[in-house]
C-alpha cells in the first residue's frame, strides 16, 4: 500500500495521568510501532487529554499540575501534544464526548467528515473538498509528489494554532476557540483519517462491568471510531473480548498490540508512582521522566496518601 492509501490514525488516550509515567508515552509508542507494522496504518499524531477536575478520583491533583506534568513529558515529542480542552470544560466529560470532540474539531480544521470505522467507504475523507482552493501540497513540478505522515500532523497543527487562545496561568498551553473564523476551509490530500482512543487492558475490562459505561457510549466508542489497545503482559484480551456482546460485535474495530516480549514499562502505573514517591523510592525513576520528577518534588505532589 501506498503512504496516502493507508489509513491515517490519530490516537488519543483519556485519563487521570495522576501523574504522567513512562508507561504511558511508552503505550503511545508501541501502539504507533505495531500499526506501522501492520502495512494498512499510519500514526501522524497522538492526543493526551488528562480527565477533567471534578471526575472526583481520590487523590487526583489539579489538572494545572497534570496538564504541566503532561508537557513536560512530551516536550521532547514531534508527534504527541497534550490537549487541556477537557480540563477546561464546566463538569466531567465522557470519553464518548471526548472523542466526538476531536472528531468535530479535526473536521472543521481539515474542512472533511472524518471517517468512521464501519463506514470507510462512504463517509467523505480529507481531500474530498469543500470548496474550489488548490490542495495545499500541490506540487506543480512533481505532481507525484505525496505529503508524509508528519507533513500531514505538522499542518493540522498548524492550522490549529490559527485558532487557538491561552487561558490565564496556562501559557503553555493551547486552546481551541470554538467560536473562532476559520476562514478558507484547508484542503489536505486525499487521505483517510481516523482518531482511535488509544487505552490499556484495564479499560477494556471495564466495558465489561455492568452499569459502568452506557451502552450508547460504548457503541460510539467501539464502533464508531473503534479502539487501541496495550495490554499489560499476561493478560487475555479474548477473553475480556468475549465477556461483553458490545465488544464482541465490534471486533474487528479492536487492535490489541501484540508483543511476545515482555517490556518493563507495560507494568508501570501511575498508583505505583505515587507509592514510591510517598515512601521515598529510588524507582521512581524508572517510572517517572525527571522533568516531571522535579516538578513533583518542586510542587510538593503526592507527599501524602491523599495526593
């Protein structure tokens, strides 16, 4: 398959990152690694979104500290952005609100509907166009050139900036003005693009506990837009698959990750972090990056068993 016959996926995980591990830009990077290698997928961007304030888990820290955290965890990064909109909306969000975010968002950057997993085919995909403008990667000595992955995520977040403000105290981070004039829609080459939620184990077994999650949601979580997962090693995806007649209706909307080796940062966890913090742990280095150990310390976070 050709580059722009692929499907070009977004991930984006949701959570508590309470606080930002190894393990979760370490689910980022396997995820994109194992859609690479699979020949029909192309990672050209990935969406953290820390889980708003009043989702009332005990001992969650202020999402200014963990938008911070997250920043500083992918500073580094040319291809995962931290994104603060669900932080800054009134109450709690959905995953499934989440993700139908996004999905408006990037149709209104890229001026497309972006397609849905059980309608690739007939749902409009970016390049089908709007209006009459040029593609913006027409090359009029080579028309054969083609625009690579981070091409593509580069000018999407180009064109997010165009309407983005800052929220007072949050200057490293951007916001997007809903209410903004786009202007000219852009047009992008002729590409199908999808935003995947990208998750672990844990919260594909939590489709499967009873009153947990609305049906309704998880048929737009699943089938819609459909799932990544990473398992933590050991654990039967199948059979958590089978425990749930949502997930087993969607299945072919679910990509687990397949590794036969077992890496370390597959068992690293947030609850693990905040404990070796607490009791003083030098392990905490191998959970956490040091920008955000220093800021921690910096902070004071997580002294105590209540965050």
């Amino acid at each position: 398959m050709t580059e722009t016959s692929k499907t070009h996926v977004i991930l984006l995980s949701c959570g508590s990152f309470n606080p930002i591990t190894k393990g979760h830009i370490h689910m980022f990077e396997k995820a994109r690694e194992y859609l690479h290698k699979t020949g029909r997928f192309i990672v050209i961007g990935g969406i953290i979104s820390p889980v708003h304030d009043s989702y009332g888990k005990p001992g969650l820290v202020s999402s200014r500290h963990r938008l911070t955290m997250c920043q500083l965890a992918v500073q580094t990064s040319d291809w995962i952005r931290v994104d603060p909109w669900e932080c800054y909306q009134d109450t709690w969000q959905t995953t499934c609100s989440v993700l139908e975010h996004h999905r408006d968002l990037m149709k209104r950057v890229t001026g497309c509907i972006l397609s849905n997993v059980n309608t690739p085919s007939t749902t409009p995909v970016i390049g089908q166009p709007q209006n009459q403008t040029p593609p913006i990667y027409q090359d009029h000595n080579n028309m054969n050139h083609k625009p690579t992955a981070i091409k593509v995520w580069g000018k999407i977040s180009e064109s997010l900036g165009k309407i983005c403000c800052v929220r007072p105290n949050m200057e490293r981070f951007t916001f997007v003005d809903e209410n903004a004039n786009l202007g000219t829609t852009v047009r992008y080459e002729e590409i199908e693009l999808r935003i995947l939620l990208l998750c672990g184990s844990d919260l594909l077994e939590s489709f499967c506990i009873p009153g947990l999650w609305k049906d309704s949601d998880m048929e737009v979580i699943v089938g819609d837009f459909g799932i990544v997962v990473v398992p933590r090693d050991g654990v039967d995806t199948e059979r958590i698959m089978n425990h749930s007649s949502i997930l087993r209706k969607y299945k072919d909307n679910i990509v687990v990750v397949k590794d036969a080796t077992h890496h370390p940062m597959s068992i690293v966890s947030s609850t693990k972090s905040r404990l070796a913090l607490q009791h003083g742990d030098g392990h905490v280095v191998d959970y956490l990056s040091q920008p955000v150990i220093d800021y921690i310390l910096q902070s004071q976070l997580y002294i105590n068993a209540s965050g």
